[in-house]
C-alpha cells in the first residue's frame, strides 16, 4: 500500500499544469500511478485518472499519458486496470496500541461469517499454539455476523479445544470460559468473579460457563488472563499495522484510557524502531485518557504525539530534520524542542480549562430546580 499525503489532492486538480512547468519536477517522481479512478476528494470530488507521487506526497493528477511524461528511468509506473484510489482512511476511535499488543496471540473472529467457521478458528489454533496455551478471543465480533445468530456455547468450545484454556469475550458484558480456563483463573463461584461479576445458570441451576456483568467486572476478568510477552506484543504490534495499512487505514485517533497505556506507547516506539512499522504508513493520535503524561495528549502534523517527539531521539532528530533542515545546529534544534514544550503546556492548560468547563456543566445539570424553574 501506498501512503500519500491527502492534503496535495485539492491542489493537484487545478493547477496541474503550472505544477508540470515549475521546478516541482526537476526530479522524477517515485510512482506513478495510471489507468485507474482516483478520487480527489475535493470541493466537486472529481476524478481523475493517473497520478504521480514523489517522498510520499502527491506531485500531480492528470491523464496516464500526461503522468507518464513525468515519469524518470527510476519511477515505478503502476498500471491500475481500472482500480479505484482513495484517500488514506482515520479511524476516529480505535484502540489500536491496547489491540496491537495482543494480536498475534488471540484468535481473531473478525469476518467469520458463521459461527462454525468461528469454532474451526479455534480448533485451528488449538492445533497449532503449544499445548495448553490459551485461545483467547477478546471481541472483534457479534451475533449478527453468524448465520446461526447466537453465541458459541460451553460445549462446543470443549469440543473444539478439549486441552485448552478458551476464553471468549462478547463486548464489554458478556464472557463464555471452558473448565479448564475456569479452574486456571480459580472461579468455582460467584465470589470468585471480580468486578461484581456472576457465573450465568441453566434453568437447572448448573453453571453454564458464561460470566456476565458490567464493564468494570469483564475488564477485571480479562485483567486475570496471562499477558503476551514483550517479543509477542512487538510481533502483534507490527502485525496489527500492517493489516490496518492494508485496509487502507493511514490514521488512527486512539482514545488511550487504559492506566497501562504509558508501556503500550513505548511498545509501539520499540515496534516502529524496527523499521518493520513506522507512522508514515499508519498516523496514531492519543486523545486524552488518564494514563497518559500531558504531552501524550497532543498531535504535530507528523502524526507523532509531542511526547514522543520530544522524549525519543530518533523521533526528534527526524522531526527537526524535516522542519530546520538537515544541516540545523544543536541551538537551532533545543530552540525547536523548547518550542514544543510550550506548545505542549499551552494545549494541556487548554484541556483542562475544557474540561473544568465539562465538570461544571454537569454539576449545572444535576442541580436540583426550584418552582421558578430556576
């Protein structure tokens, strides 16, 4: 997949022209892309049928012939056939860091279209994790996906997975256990449930292996589970990314609101010091959450959180790079970090005025009336 800068498509649509003649092509572009619809996206959401495309921003949209002409020895010229090329797509709430960790550990029931299908994923992983590993399956699904419509019962996972622990989530309500992942965990009772939870009962009074509750008690349920390894949640992380990129997702706002979410972020940063996943191919945001610093709070243009601007080397070293130029100086460069601590501090008090303003409101709403009205 290829991440380009939306932002170019407005221009591109009317002044490709002056774009060809100007010094904007002194050097050829990476890629061109011919043959197909692409969508601008701009005030008449034209179309247009080629495009080029040079250090990951759009250099111009015309005709595949007049594409062509800009293409150098080097360029890589994609034929379409008649593909359709849009905009990268944000998610605009998606816990991606929290998802990532744990995505190359858990069964993935996204897509099954039948909950027989669901159980064969099950099986599968059963067959080819180390024996007695958990199968874990942590949302991602409903009801309404499966032709049968219901949910997977006691039985039919043991079948599935006779040996292994099986824990299945359904939002934030609703859990079904195997014997064995219930006698892993210690729950023989009500008691045993945190959060206020409770084991559900068939019309005999037996258990029937779901636990049911609010948020709070499935949120301490998963909590119990055993967590990935850091080299699995490194695995999961560029894992997740990946498919995310392949979905065409190029941005993601991701509420942060889980107290662990200072790790996951450095998780990520380790991940993406990889090389294997980096922002320009998926943009994440963190918007607000308790767990995170105040920094943490904030976005630059380059999709990066001013945190990790300011706190990761590489990150700030890149990022000064784009901004100052290659050859800034050290004075130049804390003069640039400065400046986004106080932009940083400036947004944060900005934030918490806001949300005093929330808080207030609301105690306004709960005040009781008098017979005035008033």
């Amino acid at each position: 997949m290829i991440r380009v800068e939306t932002a170019g498509l407005k221009a591109c649509t009317t002044i490709v022209a002056v774009l060809c003649a100007s010094n904007a092509f002194a050097q050829a572009p990476d890629t061109v892309l011919v043959n197909g619809r692409v969508l601008t996206v701009d005030a008449q959401f034209s179309t247009r049928e080629a495009l080029a495309i040079r250090d990951g921003k759009i250099l111009a949209l015309g005709s595949s012939a007049e594409m062509r002409k800009l293409a150098g020895p080097r360029s890589r010229v994609i034929d379409l056939q008649g593909r359709t090329v849009i905009p990268g797509l944000i998610d605009s709430h998606l816990h991606a860091i929290r998802a990532a960790e744990t995505f190359a550990t858990e069964v993935n029931w996204i897509g099954a279209p039948t909950l027989a299908d669901a159980l064969g994923r099950i099986r599968d992983a059963a067959r080819t994790m180390k024996p007695g590993a958990w199968l874990i399956v942590a949302g991602g699904w409903n009801v309404q996906q499966f032709k049968e419509n219901r949910r997977p019962t006691q039985a039919e996972l043991v079948a599935a997975a006779p040996n292994n622990p099986v824990y299945i989530q359904l939002g934030y309500g609703w859990a079904m256990l195997t014997p064995v992942a219930l006698k892993a965990l210690n729950i023989s009772s009500d008691a045993d449930v945190p959060g206020g939870g409770r084991l559900e009962k068939d019309a005999s009074g037996k258990p029937t292996g779901a636990i049911s509750g609010g948020q709070g008690a499935i949120i301490a349920l998963f909590d119990k589970l055993p967590k990935p390894t850091f080299d699995e949640q490194v695995t999961g992380t560029k894992a997740f990314f990946r498919e995310l990129n392949r979905l065409g997702l190029t941005g993601v706002v991701d509420p942060a609101t889980s107290r662990r979410e200072d790790d996951r972020i450095g998780l990520t940063c380790a991940a993406c010091h990889t090389g294997q996943i980096h922002y320009q191919g998926i943009d994440v945001r963190f918007d607000g959450g308790p767990a995170m610093t105040d920094l943490k709070k904030l976005e630059l243009a380059t999709g990066l959180s001013i945190a990790y601007t300011l706190y990761v080397p590489f990150r700030f070293q890149r990022f000064a790079d784009r901004v100052l130029g290659t050859e800034a100086g050290k004075a130049d460069r804390d003069a640039l970090k400065q400046n986004l601590s106080a932009i940083g501090k400036f947004l944060v008090d900005w934030q918490n005025t806001y949300d005093d303003t929330i808080k207030h409101k609301q105690t306004w709403r709960s005040s009781p009336v008098n017979s005035n009205g008033n």
